[in-house]
C-alpha cells in the first residue's frame, strides 16, 4: 500500500510540474534545497512538531525542482500528512514531497557537561526529550553507568552508543617477578581496558594486591589475575577429616592463615556463617573452607523438640516448645505441633532446633 501511494505522489508531481529544460537555473540542486528547508520551516510550525525531526523521504531520479520567483503555497492534501503539496504560481507547477516526521523519544542525557574520559555515575545522568533523530539511544539509565566517554558532551546532550566504551580497570605487570616475590606498585600500573578484551580473572583491585605474592613467575606486560597472586588471609579450614551432612562449627573448623590465589570471596572468613551449614562434600583436615563446599544445613529433624519463638503486639517475646513434623533446613518453612495446645502451626526455621513462628 505504502509503494502504491508514493507512486501515485510522484506521478501526479511529473504530470503537474513543467518540463525541465537544460538550462542549469531550472536543474540547479539550489531549487529543490530551498524547497526542503521551507517544508521544513513549515512543518515545524505544527503542533509537537520539531524541525530536526523532520525527514524529506528521497525524490524519484526523474523529478527536477525548478525555481520558484514567488513564494511557496504549502499544504497537507491528505488526512495522514505524509505528504507536503508545494504549489508556485511563478512559474505555475506543484509537486507532492512526501515527509517523515519522528516520534518524540525519551533517553539518557547528559546531566552536565562531560569530558572525554568521563566514568559516568548515576549523578551524571539525567532521564528526558532526546534531540533530534539520532539512532542508538539509551532508555535504560543503568545501561550506561560503569562506561566511559570517548567524547565531551554538553548538558542535556543525549548519550549515544557509540559516545561510549565499556572499560574496567586492570592491573598490566611492568618488570619481572619471580613467583614467591611479594608485589607492590613498582611491579604494576593500572589502565583502562576495553571490558570484552580483559582476560578470565582479571586482578583489578590494588587494595588486595599490594603485599601479596606471585604464585608464578611473571613476565612485563602480562596482565595479573588471580592465579598469578597468592595473598595471605585469615580464612576457615578443617580441624579433622569430615564427611557430607557435618555441620560445619567450631568444633569442625579452625581459622588459620593461608596463602590463597583464588578470588577473595571464594573463602569462608566470619564466624557468623559457621553453624547454620552443613559440607556438601568428604574434607581433609587441614583444607580450606569454600563457600562451594557447604550447604543449608538440615537443623531440624521430623519428631524432634523444637524452641518456637512468637512476637507478640506488645512487643513481648514469647517461647514454647513443638515437635517438628518434618525435616527442615536453615530459612526454610516448617510445620510444628504444639505441645501444649496439640495445633499445627507454621514457623521458619532459624537455628538448630530453633524457628520463628508465622
């Protein structure tokens, strides 16, 4: 339908619009720029209608605008207006100019101006109008915090895709190091790198870096990652041999200090995760506690004696004693029996032999 209609638009112009001849005032491109920009200017005058937002869709090969010695007679001829009839009367033709006009879109601004380089933070950000027509805008704020400019930007100026990279911080190793050798700046510089081109466990933060050791020997212009450093670190290991099903508690483990090349958060180290897990796996005494070696411990078992606690509106806690009916895990929800009243109730369990009632 679409092609039927601009074919009968420029039909219609080659009928009404006088031959061109050779002469280069009537096949001058001047003509038809005029043209557009008063369509524009007049288009732009409509309600909602920005001129930076209005297309001229491209002419048949075949249509020459010629000059105009009076001044343009603009109109929309059809209901959808997307198509502008321009009418002169010296010399006397018409043609229909068929328009696009784009929908206003909102994005992500520039809150102020921005120089190049810029990490850009949610405080740089601003959500409204996007000017103009450009492509590949951003509707998601959270999409552009973290990258960085590669050009300035004014206040109020939408940030495009290609006005950003998205780069990370990594540590690029500047003499040699022979493995066991503890690492400070004078080994390394940071820089920005193109976050896709960063290798697998990339060492980005210099706060841990710093007094570790290389596990191997490195060489200049590698780039450090977890398995090139050993850092000391207090963390949880095992007092004896354990089997699957152990809770793991002080009486399973032990803090020692150990040289670690695996991420940081890879370990157990605060005491308040002990107790309320169990090991998922058979340990040797001796070997370090990993988060991937444990599990939500069972700490309630069908039939066994469970401390129910139960907040009042007053504000006064109260206890009593049930029987759980089922086996049950850390957070998980449980049913009790009252061993009083003999009522079902349900609780959530929060320690070994211990729930909150609901």
């Amino acid at each position: 339908m679409m092609r039927i209609v601009i074919f009968l638009a420029m039909a219609v112009a080659c009928h009404a619009l006088p031959a061109a001849s050779a002469g280069p005032a009537q096949t001058s491109p001047t003509a038809q720029e005029k043209l557009f920009q008063e369509i524009k200017s007049w288009v732009s005058q409509q309600p909602a209608t920005a001129a930076d937002r209005i297309d001229i869709l491209p002419l048949d090969a075949r249509l020459k605008i010629p000059f105009c010695q009076d001044k343009y007679a603009l109109s929309f001829p059809f209901s959808s207006k997307e198509t502008v009839r321009a009418q002169c009367s010296a010399p006397e033709w018409q043609a229909y100019i068929r328009i696009a006009i784009t929908a206003p879109r909102n994005g992500v601004l520039a809150a102020r101006e921005l120089p190049v380089g810029k990490l850009l933070t949610d405080a740089d950000l601003i959500f409204g109008l996007i000017p103009g027509t450009a492509a590949d805008i951003f509707v998601d704020r959270h999409a552009v915090i973290g990258k960085t400019l590669k050009k300035s930007l004014k206040t109020g100026a939408a940030i495009l895709a290609q006005d950003v990279e998205d780069l990370r911080s990594v540590l690029r190793v500047t003499r040699p190091v022979k493995a066991g050798e503890a690492l400070s700046p004078a080994n390394y510089r940071t820089e920005a790198l193109a976050r896709g081109a960063m290798p697998a466990g990339a060492a980005v933060n210099p706060g841990v870096i710093n007094g570790a050791r290389a596990s191997r020997d490195l060489q200049p212009g590698q780039i450090l990652t977890t398995d090139d450093i050993s850092v000391l670190l207090r963390i949880y290991v095992t007092k004896r041999n354990v089997e699957i099903g152990q809770i793991a508690d002080i009486d399973t483990v032990e803090l020692s200090e150990r040289n670690v090349s695996e991420p940081l958060d890879t370990f157990i180290t605060d005491a308040g995760e002990l107790g309320t897990s169990e090991f998922s796996r058979n340990a040797k005494a001796g070997e370090p506690v990993k988060r991937s070696d444990l599990k939500a411990a069972m700490l309630l078992r069908r039939g066994q004696t469970v401390v129910v606690s139960l907040a009042t509106r007053s504000g006064i806690e109260l206890t009593f004693r049930a029987e759980a009916l089922h086996d049950a895990r850390m957070g998980e929800q449980v049913t009790l029996k009252n061993q009083e009243s003999g009522r079902n109730i349900q609780g959530i369990v929060t320690g070994k032999g211990a729930a909150r009632a609901l």
